[in-house]
C-alpha cells in the first residue's frame, strides 16, 4: 500500500527515534523489568501521545495507518515499550477522545498527550477477562457520585516508577446495575492516581515478555468518585468497549509487524555472515525456506493490517470482524518468525545479544493480549454466521 509523504515522514521520524533513543535501552529495562518512564515522555515531544486526539487538546490528529505505522517502529526495538505506548495511547487517551465529555477531554487530555500524565485502562480482572460481563468491580451509585469497590488485574501502566504509585489517570470498567432485560449494565469511569480508595495491589513482575512495561493490579477500596467521573451514560461501556478494542487489536497487530519486520532482519543478515562447511548459511534450502516463508508471511500480514487501517474510522464501531481478523492472523506470524530467527542463529539465537531471544518472548503476550485468539476465532465465526456477506467486502 502506498503511504501519503505524511506517513512516510512520520514512519522515518520514529524509526530514528527508535533507533537512536529506544533501541540502546531496550537490553537493560528488559533484565530489571523496569519502564523507563523519562524516555515514554520523549513521545510527547514528537506528538505521538496524542496520536488520535484532536490538535485542540494537544494531539496530531494522526491517521489510523499512521498510529500503525508508529507501533511497528517501536515495537521494532522494544514491544515492552511499545505496550506501554499502546496503553496510555489506545487504550487510555483514546477512550477519552472519543467518549469523554468537553469538560473530561479538557482536563485530561492536554496533559496526557504532552506526557506530563501517563495513563491506562482497567478491564481485567483477577476471574474476568475475555468475560467481560463477569466482572465483579462494582459503582454503586450515591447522591453526590459513586463509591467504587473492586479488583482489576493485567493492567499496563497500573504503576510507574515504583510498585505503589499509580498511573495519573486510569480510564476503568465496572458494573454499575442491572439492566432491565436483567443482564450486568457496565459503565466507564475515570479515576486519577492519588484519589483515596485507589492503589495498587501488586506489580505483576517474572513475566515471560513485555517486560519493560509495568504490569499491576489495582485496587478499589470504597474509592468515591465524583458524579463527572462518569463517561458518557451509565450502561455505556460495552459501547466504548467495542470501540475501543478494534484500534487495540489493530495497534496489537502492528506489534507483530515490528516483531516480524526486526526477527528477518536479524536472520537475513546473519545467514549471510555466518559460514558452515565454506558456505553462506543463505545458500542451504532449509535456511532459504525459512526466510523465505518469513518474508512472504510478514508481507501478507503487513498488507491485511494496514488496508484495515486505512478504511477504519475511530469514531465509530461496527468493524470488529476484521479487527479480530488482523489479529487473529498476524500475532502468530511475529511469534512464528521470531521463533525461525532463533533456529537460524542456533546458540546464538537463544541469548540475549541477537535480540530474537526478547522478541520470541515479547510476541507471545499478542496471543493473549486483547482478546485471545481463541475469542477472535469465537467473533469470526459469529460474525460470519449472522452475515455471510461479510465474505464479499470490499
């Protein structure tokens, strides 16, 4: 697909960016499982923290291709990293842009996209995940607001810099009612990191992955939360949910790409290098059918997630089968290439120094991650059952 000069440009800057300031840390905070929190607000600087929010908050107003385009530059040399952008970017900050009030977009966004405020969002919980409406979190709601009770589990940037410091805003699910069919009515809140009843239970370290990104749970504890503290109207959020999980799947997607994309760069270059009985490893048919496969299967995932891109529209819901689809298709695709890239480095391969190690484990997450792939398998054939005319789209 072709890029407009603003993509290409945007796709250059971070790709510097990435090499230049991402790339020489990635090493380090993947071995302390640390965020490095002074580098995530560099991404205010290029106006990447706001990249879907409009320049009368403080964003860039970017292209969903674009907001691709930079989760696979980052991703590229730190997914861990890049996950942390996807929370606070996707997850966080576009919640709010496209379902907040004036008043909430107005006090949260400004700060959120220069970097002063890192953000999150709560789904999760320790027996809810793909179970949305299993969740147990409870905002019962009061004469002056609400009072929030309840556990959230998984969450990327629950904490910061530390295991008990909160994330400065956190965009959160609970169960507000009952609706009157008398199925769980789920409402979204905002809660700010400080707000008394809000803390972090534990910081989920000894991941297999993602390890430069902090993982938490979140704790509320008879948290009061102010009548504004709601978003939009109560029974709203599976709504914002379905929204929102398609550029999270799409972003999800884009990882890969930059797992893929670095994984063959990795193994091209070192089949080329490396000789075994005087020959180039690229001249034995195993190794070529590796890179070959690879390529061919990042290309195609490539061209799927960013034609999804091009035609989605951020506002509204209503493309989730091939949102589920990128997904679907391309999480495996960095794992599985990734995973060729170790067994063509062999001993190699398996340590640190080569990166692929990081990479194979990073990748795994994006299998789990925003819906497993079983779910996406689940809503493929669900979608297709209720209209077989999805099979013709353009």
């Amino acid at each position: 697909m072709k890029l407009t000069d603003e993509e290409q440009m945007l796709r250059q800057t971070v790709r510097d960016f990435a090499r230049k300031e991402v790339e020489p840390q990635a090493g380090q905070f993947d071995s302390t499982e640390q965020f490095n929190v002074p580098l995530f607000r560099k991404l205010g600087d290029l106006g990447l923290l706001g990249a879907s929010v409009s320049e009368q908050y403080g964003g860039s107003e970017l292209s969903p291709l674009a907001i691709v385009l930079a989760h696979e530059e980052l991703s590229a040399s730190d997914p861990g990293f890049c996950l942390a952008y996807l929370a606070h970017t996707l997850l966080c900050v576009n919640n709010i842009s496209v379902n907040g009030s004036e008043s909430q977009k107005a006090r949260y966004l400004p700060k959120l996209c220069s970097g002063e405020w890192i953000g999150a969002m709560a789904m999760s919980e320790p027996d809810a995940g793909t179970d949305v409406l299993g969740m147990k979190t409870t905002a019962q709601q009061g004469e002056d607001g609400y009072i929030v009770n309840g556990r959230k589990m998984w969450i990327t940037n629950g904490t910061l810099d530390d295991d008990r410091t909160p994330c400065d805003v956190l965009f959160f699910y609970a169960k507000s009612g009952t609706r009157k069919d008398g199925r769980v009515e789920l409402s979204s809140f905002i809660v700010e990191g400080g707000t008394a009843g809000f803390s972090v239970g534990q910081r989920i370290k000894e991941k297999l992955g993602m390890r430069a990104s902090n993982t938490a749970e979140l704790l509320f504890d008879n948290c009061h939360l102010p009548k504004d503290s709601l978003v939009g109207k109560q029974g709203d959020a599976l709504i914002h949910m379905m929204r929102n999980l398609e550029i999270e799947r799409l972003g999800l997607a884009a990882m890969s790409l930059g797992i893929a994309r670095r994984s063959l760069e990795v193994m091209v270059r070192y089949a080329q290098e490396r000789k075994a009985f005087g020959k180039p490893l690229s001249d034995f048919g195993q190794i070529q059918q590796y890179i070959g496969d690879s390529y061919a299967e990042y290309r195609a995932a490539q061209a799927y997630t960013y034609d999804f891109a091009r035609g989605l529209d951020l506002s509204k819901a209503g493309n989730r089968i091939d949102s589920d689809g990128v997904k679907l298709f391309a999480a495996p695709v960095g794992k599985r290439i990734a995973d060729r890239a170790i067994q063509v480095l062999g001993g190699y391969g398996y340590v640190g120094e080569y990166v692929v190690e990081r990479l194979w484990r990073d990748a795994k997450l994006l299998e789990i991650g925003g819906g497993t792939l079983e779910a996406h398998q689940k809503n493929i054939v669900k979608d297709l059952s209720r209209n077989p005319e999805l099979l013709f789209a353009d």
